[in-house]
C-alpha cells in the first residue's frame, strides 16, 4: 500500500475513534437542594442519554439559608416548562432564589421574600408566581402568597439579589387554619385556579388568582375558593393530570401499609369533586406524586416502604395499581420528592436515608427499570426537577 494512503487511512481511523470517544453533550439535568442551614445550594447532575446513569455536576448557592431539616413539601425546586428559570425555596432565610438555566449551567437571577415565612414550594403560570410558606410551624401563620413575575417580559423584574426586606407587591390569602402543615401549591392545567394541600387539617384549599390589565401594571387578586374534605387522611403531594384532574398522595399520618392515592376534579366554578377516592397502595407513608405518560400514569413514593408505586390513570381519573401491589424498590432508604424528565423518558427519587437519587427509565407500559444511582448528598436535601 501506498505510504501517504496508509497514514491516510490510519488518520481516518483515528478521527473516527477519537469521535467514538468523546462524550455525548448533555440531554438534560436533574436538580436538588442541600437545604443546609449554613447556606442553601443546588446540586446539579447531568443526563447524558437516556439509557445512562446521572453525571455530578456543579454545586451552585442559592445565596439564601436552608432548615437543615424536613420540609414535608413537594415543588421546593420548580423548573418552567420552557426550561428558563429554576425556582429554589429558602425555607432558613424566607425567600426564593430564581435562577437562569444558560447553555454552561446555572446562573443566580435574583432572591426575593416570599411574602411570609417558611416557603416551601412554588407554583407559576404566566406571569404569576405563588410560593406557599408554612409560617404555623415557626411561630406565624400558613399563606399563599402570589405576586407579578414574568422576567423574559421585562428584566427589571429582577433587580437584585437580596431584594427588599417587606414585599407589598403580594397579594396573599390564609389557608384554612393558621397552622396546617402544608405540603404543596400548582396551579391547575388552564391556570385558572391554584390548589394547595394541606396535612394537618385533612383538607385541600383552592384559589382564584389573576393579574389585571396589563402585567407590569395590573393588580394581583388571590381569593381563597374554599377548603375541601380529603378523601384520605394526610393529603401531601399531589401533580395535575389530563384536563384538571389533580392526583393526591395520602400518607394516612404514617400508619403501616395504609397509604393511599385519590384523584379529583377541580371544577369551573374552583371546587372539588371526587373522581377515585382513597385507592390503597399497601405501602406506608405515600407522600409525593409524579403525573407521566400523557396522564396516563402516576408515580408515588412511599417513604415509609423505601419504594414507589406505579398507578394506571383511566381518562375519568379512576386509579388502578400496576401489578399486584404496583411496588418498585428504590434501591434507597427513606424516598422523598420524584420527578419526571420534561421529555417524559426518565424518573428520578430523591432518597432521604441514603443521601442518593436513583434514576430510571420510564417504559412504554409505565413501568420502571433500574438505571442506577447517584450518592453523596446530605440528608437534609430537599426538592427534585428534571428536564
């Protein structure tokens, strides 16, 4: 063979190799807090495909100050479905950190008050944003508290970090007791109306917000519709699924193998209506939800179980466990907040008593299989989002 042919040749196969060899550029992220009393940060994970395992990335401070300890919420961490902003509750320091998601990783926006104490989970749509704090528990009073906020509109916005100690631009509501241990707010699917659940009451409030006439100048109107009976005891997590059915955990106060899902209907009018419920999982301490597969399927953990169950959703929101008890085991002690990647392909839980995220793959049938898992997180880390 000819020399200048053969170095040819070896040099396309090298190419080739080398190309082989580098890294695919990341599909996504995975995002959780550390929630540390010294100083809140985000701990990010890359997804590199779907069929691999979570890459460790940057540990980013949200500038505020975490509890240290649990929160019992769901939505602490919140992404924009369009994939801009990251919202992060500072339950230590009663504000939210709000992040832009840039090509090289994250950087901090601005930090404002979250209009009372303790936030623990956020909820936007729009040009609203409503975070719910669990002030009861700290010597105050349970709000929600919602404000004007779109930032791709207008940049002044947000002006800076460490924003102005009182928020006047609030409008806030009470829940149904000044202290009942709330777990989560989100808006429903047409944005019309805001739901939050509440644990200690047994209850589920509902609320009417708007923004009126144009945003940069409209006031914010948050009117509490009312405050519904749960199905079951201990309503906590909860995600929205096809049209404005809502899916909610009932961790039934812990009690062994007693933990049940229901699904409900918010109506035209802001009110509840049961669709299924109290479906048992067999399972104890089902807290937090994830809605997948076009609505078709919802995912619970159950902390108590160290697992999560799988449930069919009917398009009239009856609810039915995959397999016999519908049980997969995490591989992880003590699992808390889940999420399902914004392309739908993965599902992530965030694990408590190990300090780990476990990662699966969501199959065309609902079901899970095991990807692996990512350790070397504190216990007190809190919140989970992935796109």
């Amino acid at each position: 063979m000819h020399p200048t042919k053969s170095f040819a040749t070896a040099g396309l196969m090298l190419a080739s190799t080398l190309a082989v060899a580098q890294p695919a550029p990341p599909v996504g992220a995975v995002y959780t807090m550390t929630n540390a009393v010294e100083g809140n940060a985000v701990q990010v994970y890359q997804r590199r495909s779907v069929s691999q395992n979570l890459r460790p990335g940057p540990l980013v401070p949200t500038g505020g100050l975490g509890s240290g300890g649990s929160l019992g919420n769901q939505n602490g961490l919140l992404l924009d479905p369009d994939n801009r902003h990251l919202y992060a509750v500072n339950a230590g320091s009663d504000d939210v950190s709000v992040f832009t998601i840039t090509p090289t990783g994250l950087e901090l926006k601005t930090r404002f008050p979250s209009g009372g104490q303790r936030p623990v989970s956020v909820a936007r749509f729009g040009g609203l944003l409503c975070v719910l704090n669990a002030g009861g528990s700290v010597g105050s009073i349970d709000n929600v508290a919602c404000r004007r906020w779109q930032p791709e509109v207008d940049d002044a916005a947000a002006t800076a970090v460490g924003l102005e100690s009182e928020s006047p631009h609030y409008a806030t509501a009470v829940l149904s007791a000044a202290d009942t241990a709330p777990a989560q707010i989100q808006f429903t699917r047409d944005g019309r109306y805001l739901v939050a659940t509440e644990k200690a009451t047994n209850r589920i409030s509902t609320y009417q917000v708007g923004l009126g006439g144009e945003w940069r100048n409209g006031e914010v109107t948050l009117h509490r519709v009312g405050s519904f009976d749960s199905a079951g005891r201990t309503p906590f997590g909860f995600d929205v699924g096809n049209g404005n059915q809502i899916i909610v955990s009932e961790a039934m106060a812990g009690d062994p193998e007693a933990g049940a899902v229901s699904s409900y209907r918010v109506e035209d009018d802001g009110s509840l209506s049961w669709l299924q419920g109290t479906q048992p999982v067999f399972q104890t301490a089902t807290c937090w939800v994830a809605v997948g597969g076009g609505g078709r399927y919802a995912y619970v953990s159950n902390t108590g179980s160290d697992n999560v169950s799988v449930l069919r959703v009917g398009f009239d929101g009856e609810l039915d466990l995959l397999g016999r008890f519908g049980a997969v085991r995490t591989v992880g002690t003590t699992p808390l907040d889940v999420s399902i990647s914004q392309d739908g392909l993965n599902f992530y839980v965030l694990n408590a008593g190990s300090g780990s995220i476990n990662a699966f793959t969501i199959l065309p049938n609902g079901r899970l299989e095991r990807l692996g898992q990512m350790r070397g997180l504190p216990n007190s880390a809190n919140g989970l989002a992935a796109r």
